[in-house]
C-alpha cells in the first residue's frame, strides 16, 4: 500500500517543484472534487495558466502537497502515485529551471 510519504518523495526528488502544467491538470482530473461549505471547490485548483507565472515555488510545492493529500484522504493515492512515477523528468517544474 503507497504511503502518502512515498509519494510525496517521488514528487521532491531531483528538485521537483510540481508536474508541468498540462500534466498538473490531468493529475488534478483524477482527484475527486467537492465544494465546501462556503462553496469553494476543493481540492484547490493546481497553480497553472495565468497562476503559473505569478506563483512563487514555495506556492507550487504547497499546492501540489495539498493534491497528494486530497489523495490520500480521498482514496486515490495508488493512482496519484503511478502517474507521478510515470512522468518523465521533462514534465517536471524544477527548483533549478
């Protein structure tokens, strides 16, 4: 059974920051979605399109954390982790890019 703290390893390694925007979105697809309370939709939306080039790293780091564990609350870490394991290092925002 994947741990959340597996998959959040797979996705710091090599300095990862968060998938490229197109695969964010794809893996932001697979989590299950809801609103709150207060309407808002959850999980968040990834930092992609116009939130892309105004977000700081830390920002994307975050987010992406927030993803893998709606994930892992949600029951779809197995799924969130193979695509993140999937992903070849090009599709990848890194800390030195």
């Amino acid at each position: 059974m994947t741990t959340f703290d597996e998959v959040l390893a797979e996705a710091q390694k090599n300095d990862r920051i968060c998938p490229q925007p197109r695969k964010w979105d794809q893996l932001y697809k697979m989590l299950p979605k809801r609103r709150g309370k207060d309407g808002k939709r959850e999980p968040a939306l990834p930092l992609i399109l116009a939130a892309w080039w105004h977000a700081p790293a830390y920002a994307k780091i975050d987010r992406l954390r927030e993803h893998i564990e709606w994930a892992d609350n949600h029951g779809c870490l197995d799924e969130v982790y193979a695509f993140l394991r999937a992903l070849p290092e090009d599709d990848w925002l890194h800390d030195y890019d």
